[in-house]
C-alpha cells in the first residue's frame, strides 16, 4: 500500500510532460527592397545565410522540429511573395505537414537600416500569427548572424 503511495505521489509531484515541439514549415526569407539601392547577389546570399541559420537556431533551442521545404520549394518560387499571397504559405507547409508555417522577410530601408521579420502561423485552431522583428544596422553577415540569433534567443525562445 505504502508503495503504491508514493508512487501516486510521485506522479502527482512530477507535473505535466512537456510538450514536444511543433513541427515548423520554415521557409526561406524573402527580400522587400525599400531603398533606392538595387538587390545583388550578396543580398540573396544573406537570404539563404539568415534562412539556414533560423532553421538550426529554432531546432538547438528547441522550440519546433524543422521539417524540410525542399518538397514545394519550385511551386514558392513560382507563387508570389508569401506575406502576401493570401494564405499561400499556409497552403504549403499544411502539405508538408506541418503544424506551424514560419515565414521571413529581410526590409531593407537602406544599407544601413534594414529589418529583420519573422512570422509564426499556428495551422490549426484559432491562435493568431506572431510577428518578432529586429532592426539591423549595416548590411554585414555580421548583423544578420546577430539579428537572428537576438531575434530567436531573445523573443522566441524567451523563457526556453
């Protein structure tokens, strides 16, 4: 009987498993180039840099499994841009089979003052988009690898 009563409280006293992280539809970061300066190959470069660099920063902490986009990557390239494809993005990572779709945008003001935006779209229920952005000034790895390491471990990650 004594048994069996600590092992009730035992139970009790463990709280709740948590919870396994979500699986995360984690698409590549797209460009809005708000400056007069044209897009060069740097800048693409810093798109797949900061993209890669999200995927590995949310999986180390912990906060969702990263499932691959490789599948709809040709179908994204043709959609248009997917902050504003209405639900385009959503529609994709549903058919990967993900839970979640995270999409990134890099606004660039200048070569001085750009933004770094992530969003996070739960795919089921009713829980609304969350949008964590950073600024960066200069338009350096540098500041990217910085900005998104701020923007995951600071804001998304917060209390993980």
């Amino acid at each position: 009987m004594n048994r069996w009563l600590g092992l009730a409280c035992l139970l009790l006293t463990a709280g709740p498993a948590a919870a396994a992280p979500l699986k995360a539809a984690v698409f590549d970061f797209q460009f809005s180039n708000l400056s007069p300066v044209p897009s060069d190959a740097a800048d693409a470069a810093r798109l797949e840099r900061v993209s890669a660099k999200l995927r590995a920063l949310l999986e180390r902490k912990g906060l969702y499994i990263v499932i691959s986009t490789d599948p709809v990557r040709a179908a994204v390239a043709k959609s248009a841009d997917l902050r504003r494809c209405n639900g385009c993005a959503d529609d994709f990572a549903r058919e990967l089979g993900a839970d979640v779709a995270i999409t990134g945008e890099v606004q660039k003001v200048s070569n001085l003052i750009l933004n770094l935006n992530v969003y996070v779209k739960p795919l089921t229920g009713d829980a609304p988009e969350r949008a964590y952005s950073v600024d960066l000034r200069g338009n350096t790895d540098e500041s990217f690898d910085r900005g998104i390491r701020f923007l995951v471990e600071n804001t998304m990650g917060a209390g993980k």
